[in-house]
C-alpha cells in the first residue's frame, strides 16, 4: 500500500520518491518555481533539520514535550489583538441595555440612571426580544464575516495586510457608534438606523481582522516540527510544535480577555456618564491598533498568500465525490482519500481527471492528507456550537435576570466581567503550572480530553442559571414575571453576585474548548489553508447565535429556567459523543505534529515573505 510505504521510508526519500511520482503525468503543474516546489513537496519538516534531531518512536514516548521559546514578535502582536478585543467588547458589552431599556426617568438625558437608583442604563426601549435579535445577528454577523477574511488572508492579500484593511474598516464602524451614542440623537429618537449600521461594519471589521490575529502569532514559532533537546538541568525533551502552538494560542486567548476587560469601564461609563462615553473609550483603545501593525511590521514574518489553495480543495472534493460517490463520502477511508493523491491518479488514472488540461492537478500527496486531517477536524467542530450556546448564548437572559436582582448600585451587567478576569488570573496558571506539571509527572491531558472537560465545565454553568433563575421568580415580587416587573422594590432580595460562577465557570472551559479548537485548527490546517480553517472555528460562534436567535422568541416570562436547562443537558451529551467519536484523534495528533503539518517556512524568514 502506498500509505504503509510512504509512513516507513525514510524522510528525505520520501520527499524524492514524491517528486518523482508527481512529475510522471501531464495533468500536474510542473511550472512552479523553486521556492514553490520547496513549499509543495518538501514541507513535512523544517528546513535545516537533521535526522539526528527528530526523535524516535520509542523518544516520543519516553520524553517529556515541551514548547519552545515564543519569539518577542507574538509578544508584541498579541497587543493588537488586546486591542482589537478592547474595543469590541467595551462597545458589545452595552449593546443590551442600550437596545432594550428605555432612557431612565430622572438621568441625564445620555443614558445613565440617577444616583441611588436600582434603575438600569437604556436608550431606545425596544424590550428584550429586539435586544437579543440584533445583538445576536450582530455576533452571528462577526462570526461569519471571518470565512471571507481566512479566505482573503490564505489566497490574496496574506494575514498582515488583511488586518490592516479590517482596521481601517472598524475605525468607521467605532465613528458611526459614536455617532449614535449622543444624548441629542438618542433623544431625538434617530439612534436607531446609525446604531444598526454601526453594528454592520463593526461586525465586518472585526470579521476580517479576527481570522488572522491569532494564525499570525502562530506563524512566528520556531519550530514547525518535533526536535530533541537537552536542557541546562541535563533533561533530554522534545521541543514540540504542538505544545508550541498551544503555548501561542493561551498568550493569545491571555491578551484578547485583558482587552475584553475594558467593557467593566463602559458599563460604569454607561450607568454615570451615558452612552457616549462608553463608546468613545472604545474607540480611544482602537487607535492602538495602527500603532502597533505598524510597529510589528519589520519584526513579523509573514508568509506570502497561496492563490490557488481553496480552488484546488474544491478539485480535490470534486474529484472524490465523481470517483467514489457521495455515500462513500460519509465512510471515508483510505481508498477514498487515496483515489485524489497524484501518485494514485498518475498510476491508474482516476475517473474526474480524464479530458482536464494540464496542470490541472496542482497540489501534492501531502496536501491531500492535509485535508483529510483538517475535515476531520471540522467535524469535530461541529459541536462547539452547543459549548458557545452556554459560553455567552443567553447573554441577554443572564443581563436580564441580573436585572431582576438586587444590585446595589452595581450595573446589571458587571459580572460580565468576570469572565476576562477568570481568564486573565487561569491561563498563565494553566499554561505555566498545570499543563507543565502534568506533562512531568506523564498524565496526558490531551486535546480531546481538554474539549470533554470544557463541555462539563458548560453543563455546569447552565445548572447554576437554571437554580438562579429557578430562585429569582420564587422571591421577585412579580413570581414567575420578575422581568418586566413594576412592584415595590422591582427586583428579587437575591444578590447579583450570586452571578458570579455564571461567568467563572464558562471561562475555565473557553481555557478548555476554545484554546484546544484554535489549536488543532493550527496544527491540522495546511499552511495554505490556516486563515480558513480557523475561521471556520470562529464560524461555529455563529451557528450558535443562529440557534439563540431562532429560539429568542421564547426568552420570556415564565419560562427563562427552560433554555439553562436544556443547553445543560446538550452539553452533556456533547461531551460523551466526543469521547466517544473523536477520542482517537489524541493519538493521531501525536503523529501529526511529531513530523509537522506545515510547509517549510524557515527559509522564508529571509526570503519569500508577505509583500
């Protein structure tokens, strides 16, 4: 079989016996420049690699992995996205009450609520259902403008110049908001069509810049492959691209949630100054963005876009599904994936490739791995929806039941908060004690196991809403219709902080499932593809404010316990299926990132970058 031969030979014979057999037929591109062939056949090792480094089956086991040094370029561009996420979230985070609460009796006109008041922040007073509608088609919106950005940042402009459009385009939307922020135009009741338009272009902006912040900062590490090496201690370890990655992706996820801290200034801004400040800092905290693309811009690599990558996935699928049929589509296996490798095509001639010009076959063996991989994956991701249903899918419930609580003068949506400060305080604790310690004493805590972990940390969030919820309507003055409620003191004696595991809880599994899913993204994706499918993660966000916005029209008094119970019991079962399903896939990825998935890179470092 091809497979067993191309998995025991060795590596640099591969590479030639994959040149070879590529060149025997007239459908393949032989034109390719050099540095194009480097990219396409010999990209399953970094470049400058001895065979002496690359651990062995048994030094895979044996040893422990560790990540290698980060460079100071990811350092430096993980303040973008610090940035980008500043000014998001410090906008989102009023969106709600702006939206569904009117403009409080007794404020100042802008907004805020008088002193002393248990009243809430608001705007337009369009009520809860309108609130959760837009709010959602926006975040539906932000998640699915970034499978344009991946695929604009693999094949035309590559990451770094398709941030900075992205850029420019959310400097308007932040304007716009502003815009519609003001006490004039909100009191003149014309704060609704700039507000809509605002969300619009914000959700553009973000959506292009959003595929490409954090594959950029992945792109800056060292290693693309595993290598042996010795520590001053005198341990021999593995320097792994995978725990590298993982390493990234937590300094990543570390930088975004420091800059969704922000919001905690807007909701105060929003409760005593009024709308227009709250988004006025927001687009101060964007002006950073610029500074720092342009700051990064020598030290950064940047690796050159692939035109011709998504068009030649669409061939490859073509061609399985005209050889195989669609049913065989659903099996797989290996004669179904093998039947699109050149070196199959060229020894047998396959059905779907008969009368195509030539040149027509322009990607390799490799990449048709990569992309059997890489789906596999998507599949996979196909459950994060249920997670994000529980991670911020009933934001405006949580809002709202804050509502209908006790604050103290403490704004409704101040324990949103919590959820970047969980992240802050957890992600170098996990990144730099947990995951180390236990890779020493030899626990695997493997990617599967990550998401499985994260999906029960979701259930759990759910049945403390539903308790919450479940208790608000038993001591609310109003019962069962304590939102909208008008008697006495309006609001339940329950604490708002009784909130607070309502937003720890789900951060500890984004750590989990968010950081694990951007991860595998990485080190499943071909290079050519790496935008795509990380963008096609983000996509996921967006199935699941679909899902919230087809079931909002339920969000209503008496029934607010049932959406927590149900995501809760969802998330469940999600976590069994993917142990069950996909728990395979942990000793696969150790294969995987063993060799390296990406086409070499270090040479390109000098030579062919991003121009």
């Amino acid at each position: 079989m091809l497979g067993e031969h191309i998995n025991t030979c060795p590596r640099s014979e591969r590479i030639l016996d994959e040149k070879e057999r590529v060149s025997k037929s007239g459908l393949f591109n032989d034109n390719r420049d050099t540095s194009q062939n480097a990219e396409l056949l010999g990209g399953k090792f970094d470049i400058g690699l001895n065979e002496d480094q690359l651990p062995t089956a048994e030094e895979r086991t044996t040893l422990r992995l560790v990540s290698a040094s980060v460079p100071w370029s990811a350092y430096a561009f993980a303040v973008v996205g610090f940035a980008e996420r500043a000014s998001y979230y410090g906008c989102v985070g009023s969106f709600n009450n702006f939206v569904q609460r009117p403009l409080p009796l007794g404020g100042n006109g802008a907004g805020a609520t008088p002193a002393g008041t248990q009243l809430t922040p608001g705007a337009l007073g369009l009520g809860l259902k309108v609130a959760t509608a837009l709010t959602t088609s926006f975040s539906f919106l932000a998640y699915v403008f970034p499978i344009f950005g991946g695929i604009l940042a693999d094949t035309k402009w590559g990451r770094y110049k398709t941030i900075c459009i992205g850029t420019a385009i959310g400097a308007v939307a932040h304007i716009i908001l502003l815009i519609a922020g003001l006490p004039k135009i909100i009191q003149g009741g014309h704060a609704l069509i700039p507000f809509c338009i605002s969300i619009f272009i914000l959700a553009l902006g973000s959506g292009v810049v959003k595929a490409s912040i954090a594959p950029l900062m992945a792109d800056q590490a060292p290693i693309k492959a595993q290598r042996l090496t010795t520590l001053k201690t005198g341990e021999r370890v593995i320097l792994d691209p995978g725990v590298t990655t993982q390493n990234i992706m937590l300094i990543y996820y570390w930088s975004i949630n420091l800059g969704a801290f922000l919001r905690l200034g807007t909701i105060y801004a929003e409760k005593r100054i009024g709308f227009w400040l709250a988004y006025l800092v927001p687009l101060v905290a964007y002006l950073i963005m610029p500074l720092f693309l342009l700051l990064t811009y020598k030290m950064l690599t940047k690796l050159p876009p692939q035109g011709s990558v998504v068009f030649d996935t669409i061939k490859v699928g073509r061609l399985l599904i005209s050889h195989n049929g669609l049913r065989a589509a659903f099996k797989g296996g290996d004669d179904f994936w093998n039947s699109a490798k050149p070196s199959r095509i060229a020894a047998e001639g396959i059905n779907g490739t008969k009368g195509k010009k030539a040149g027509w076959v322009g990607w390799d063996d490799d990449f048709v791995d990569e992309i059997r991989r890489t789906f596999k994956a998507c599949k996979l991701f196909t459950f994060l929806p249920i997670f994000y249903l529980a991670d911020g899918g009933l934001s405006t419930i949580q809002t709202s039941q804050a509502g209908s609580m006790t604050t103290n003068g403490a704004p409704n949506d101040l324990l949103s908060n919590f959820n970047p400060i969980t992240i802050i305080i957890m992600a170098p604790i996990l990144n730099y004690g947990v995951y180390p310690y236990l890779r020493k004493i030899g626990i695997n805590f493997s990617p599967i196991r990550r998401l499985v972990a994260g999906f029960l940390f979701a259930a759990a969030t759910m049945a403390v809403g539903a308790i919450l919820q479940w208790r608000v309507y038993k001591t609310s003055p109003c019962g069962y219709y304590s939102t909208t409620c008008k008697v006495g003191t309006t609001v339940s004696p329950l604490s708002v902080w009784a909130q607070l595991p309502l937003y720890a809880l789900p951060a500890i599994g984004e750590l989990l499932v968010k950081i694990t899913s951007y991860e595998i993204a990485y080190t499943r994706a071909p290079q050519r593809m790496k935008g795509l499918i990380f963008a096609i993660v983000l996509f996921m966000n967006s199935l699941s404010s679909a899902i919230t916005l087809i079931i909002s029209p339920s969000f209503g008094d008496p029934n607010l316990v049932w959406p927590f119970v149900g995501i809760g019991v969802a998330c469940v079962v999600s976590a069994f299926l993917i142990w069950l399903f996909f728990r395979g896939m942990d000793e696969e990825e150790g294969s995987v990132v063993a060799i390296g998935t990406d086409r070499p890179i270090d040479d390109e470092r000098k030579g062919d970058r991003e121009k």
